[in-house]
C-alpha cells in the first residue's frame, strides 16, 4: 500500500484483462439467469428432473443470479457481487454432487468462480492490496 491508505494504479493492460475475465462469466450467468427467467424445457426439465428441485424455484433462482451478477458487473459493488456469486456457485456445486453428476458439471461452477475471483483480482487494485500475495 501507498502512504495515505491509497493503493498502487491498475495498468491499463492488467485492467483491460481483468475486464474480459470478468466479462466472460457475467456474460454466460446473465444468460443463465435470463434462462430461468423465460423457462424453456429444457431448463425446466434440467432443474426438475435432474437436480430435484420444484418449478417454483427456478424464477427466484434467475432473479437472484441476475441481481447478483448486475451487483459484480458494477465497480462500486464488485467485491461484494463476487462474494454472493461464490455462494450461489457453491449451491451449484453442491446440487451437482448430490445428484452423483459426472467431474464436469461439478467443476464447471468453480471454474466459474475461478474467472469471477480471477478478473476482479485483476482489475481491483484494493483486493489486490488485501491478499497475501507476494512476488
């Protein structure tokens, strides 16, 4: 850290990284959550049949997806968007293991997470100054 609480600028080329990083999973969760939203039969069936879930979820699921994605899409309330989709990636993960799926659609949520936290890392010089990182 600088003297005075302040933190060391992003580069243009680490922020303009972090950027497509981020956008990469913001892109495909808006999708899914949207998904949810227009419920076609296959979501539908994918949520109900394979991950036992009621019908009665999936609206809910895709408002809280796409409220906490908006939340990570802006700068203000990036870290805290990151930190409720490390949860909702977590349920995700959660509801693929009790089902008995396949390694694959287990780790794909973590993978996921991976790019958010990755990003946000990246374009964020404040988180950047909270971890234990050394060079």
């Amino acid at each position: 850290m600088l003297p005075g609480n302040q933190t060391a600028p992003v580069g243009k080329a680490m922020l303009w990284t972090g950027r497509i990083i981020s956008a990469l999973p913001a892109l495909f969760l808006i999708l899914d959550g949207v998904m949810k939203l227009v419920k076609p039969p296959e979501v539908v069936e994918a949520t109900t049949t394979k991950l036992g879930y009621p019908e009665g979820v999936i609206l809910g699921l895709g408002i809280v997806l796409i409220a906490c994605t908006v939340a990570y899409t802006i700068p203000r309330t990036s870290i805290l968007g990151a930190i409720l989709l490390t949860g909702y990636l977590g349920g995700a993960v959660a509801s693929h293991v009790r089902v008995g799926d396949p390694v694959f659609p287990i780790f794909f949520p973590i993978i996921v997470a991976v790019l958010v936290w990755g990003g946000l890392l990246l374009r964020d010089a404040r988180l950047r100054a909270l971890l234990p990182l050394r060079r």
